[in-house]
C-alpha cells in the first residue's frame, strides 16, 4: 500500500473512529494542551457568563483561581452574586466581545482613558459599562468612579501576577457608543440608560475585527507580563436576541462561527494562545440522553401537538440556552484530564454535576428575554 498523510493518523483524526462508531459522552481527545498548566499556577478568568463557571471549576480542582477583587467583608453570598463578586478574577461584569476586552485592558492600562459618563435613574446612579453590577445602583457619581477605578486597578494586578488567562467568548454583536467612541456591554434602554438612534449603533464583527481586537488585548497584556499565556474559549450560549434583523438561530450560527474561526487562527499563529473546545464539546456532540430534569427546570405541558424539547435537550435546560450542570462538568473534565494527561472518562459514566451556579441569572444579555413576544398558537 502506497503510504501517505492519512496512513498512520490516530482514531481521532476520523469521524467513524473517533464520533460515529462511540457514545456521545464516551468521546475523547478533544483538546491536547499546548502547554502544561501547574496547580499552582495564578489563573484569571473573564469573558461571556459561561466563563464564570470556569473558575468555581479551577477551584474545586484544587487549582488557583485567582481572584484580583473579592468581596468586600459583611455580605452575604447572595449579596455577592448579585453585585458580581467571585464571577471572574475582577468586576467588570459579562465580557462578551473581543473589543470590550481590548477596550477594559486598555482603560486599566492606561493607554485610553475611560469615560466619564454616568447614568442617574431617581437618586441612585449606574455605570454604563457595569451596568448590573450594583443592582440598586451607587449613591453617588464619586462612589461609582471609585468603585470602577478598583476594578481596573484589579483588572491591572491579575494581568500582571496571571501566568495563564482563560477567556470565553461569547458575542459578535456589540452596541457601539458613537458619540465617545465605546462599546456598551448592552444596548442602553435595554437594562438601564436610554437609547438614542443617533448615538448608539449596532455592529457585528467579522472574524478579522475579532482577531485584531484579540491580538492587540494580547499585546497590551504581555506589555506587562511578556509570560502571560491565554486559553481561548467559545461560549455555547446561543443568543437571547439578535438586533440584526435576522433568525435568532442563524444569527447565532453566524456568531458562534466568526469567534471560533477568529480564536482558532489566533491559535495557529500565537505559540502562547491555546484553544479549548468548550463550545464544540456542548453543542457538536451527536444526540445525547435526556438527563433527568433539574429542580428548576420546567418545562410546560405540550399542548401545541408539535414535537417536545425533552428528548433533544442534552446539556440545555429547557430552553435550549442555559447549559445544565452536568454539562458543565462535562466540559470541565475533559480541560482537567487533558491537562493531567489522564485517558477519557470511563466509558458510558454519566458526568456528575459540579456545584456551579446557573450561567442565565449572571448572564446579563438573558434580560433581553423580557422584550419576547408571546408565542402564537400553530394553526390546527
């Protein structure tokens, strides 16, 4: 037999081998680190809100999940959640672009300085860039820019002690501040501010947007830590809501496409880049079991005579967005036990939840719900 590329390639490298011919939660080697990552290694996180799983996940291993701004003493872990504390390594809330990451590095940096707005509703004030983390907003527009200038001053510090960086991905579409030359976590109007047609305009970014956005993050980051390396993630997430005009499933099929494309290139290029398939690993696998339905999980009853979502859920809840625990240890074990360079799971082991939060009440864009329309009964 004549020998070639394809002759001595691992079962991995074949559909039929290393998907077709094995049980969705019995696929393995996905990922094959670039580089070890050791216990003890600082690691930040940011990103969509899938990313907040990730660091509960780093500690529950053992690992160290570095958390550059914690709670201030006397608050409860309610109180905590709700203003955004122990979510990723600083308070910046849900990154969800590739520019805001670059926009957040730059103001804590110092290399743009940022805004001065402040949104007033009644007597309390808010951030436009932070716009959930005080749920009942600051006191005044003194205590709002201190608090943010603690943020950035954490963003600065995990950047400089981090010798890894874990970013998720999560959106292309982004509400671009004209008027100050900004990106808005959300669409103002939507969450807190008001929305004004002239100012504030819709963009959806390319791949070649995303990559530069992401090179130019990277190269401010290693300006001050020249070791500094990052493991890129995709969240798999869908969108709540597409302002582009187009289906909410072809929006995100777009979306999700762009940001792997942009984070996979960034990869092939950059020796201090890696890729993890989180998003590949949740929404590529073949149909998985339906597992059993969770405490809050209710789906109601189908009266609409069209097919149920039970047996296609896998690991979304009912709604097909948020991501169920399970599958968020599913997930996580394939990043351990490559990195511990352990073989797969034991065959047909179900994943065991980890005691992670529910990603949708962190999830800052799952408020666009609200704005849903109520379903129209299908014509019988």
């Amino acid at each position: 037999m004549t020998s070639h590329p394809y002759t001595n390639l691992p079962e991995r490298s074949f559909w039929r081998s290393a998907v077709a011919e094995r049980g969705p939660l019995d696929i393995a080697d996905l990922w094959t680190p670039k580089w070890p990552i050791d216990q003890d290694a600082p690691v930040i996180t940011a990103g969509s809100c899938f990313a907040g799983h990730i660091g509960r996940a780093l500690l529950e291993e053992g690992m160290h999940w570095y958390d550059a701004e914690p709670p201030p003493p006397g608050l409860t872990l309610e109180q905590q959640s709700a203003r955004g504390y122990r979510r990723f390594s600083f308070r910046t809330g849900n990154i969800y672009t590739a520019a805001a990451l670059r926009q957040w590095i730059a103001w804590a940096l110092g290399s743009r300085m940022p805004p001065g707005e402040i949104w007033e509703e009644g007597e309390r004030f808010y951030d436009p860039y932070r716009p959930t983390v005080e749920p009942e907003g600051f006191a005044s527009p003194g205590e709002l820019l201190r608090s943010r200038e603690v943020t950035l001053a954490a963003l600065r510090n995990a950047l400089t002690e981090a010798e890894v960086f874990v970013f998720t991905l999560g959106l292309t579409e982004a509400w671009h501040d004209t008027t100050r030359d900004t990106v808005l976590p959300m669409c103002p109007g939507t969450v807190r501010g008001s929305f004004d047609a002239d100012r504030h305009v819709l963009r959806n970014h390319t791949t070649s947007q995303v990559h530069e956005d992401l090179t130019q993050a990277l190269a401010m980051a290693r300006h001050i830590n020249p070791g500094l390396r990052t493991v890129l993630t995709v969240s798999p997430v869908p969108l709540t809501a597409t302002a582009t005009g187009r289906h909410a499933l072809v929006a995100t099929t777009f979306s999700k496409s762009v940001l792997r494309a942009a984070a996979g290139q960034l990869a092939d290029e950059d020796d201090r880049v890696d890729y993890f398939p989180s998003y590949e690993i949740v929404t590529g696998l073949p149909e998985l079991p339906a597992f059993p339905a969770s405490s809050d999980d209710r789906e109601p009853p189908n009266t609409s005579g069209t097919p149920s979502s039970a047996g296609r859920r896998g690991f979304f809840e009912a709604n097909l967005r948020t991501v169920r625990p399970e599958g968020v240890a599913f997930v996580m074990g394939h990043f351990f036990r490559a990195l511990r360079g352990e073989p797969a799971r034991p065959p047909h082991t179900p994943p065991q939840p980890l005691t992670v939060g529910r990603e949708d009440q962190s999830c800052d864009d799952a408020l666009l719900d609200y704005y849903a329309p109520s379903p129209v009964p299908p014509a019988r």
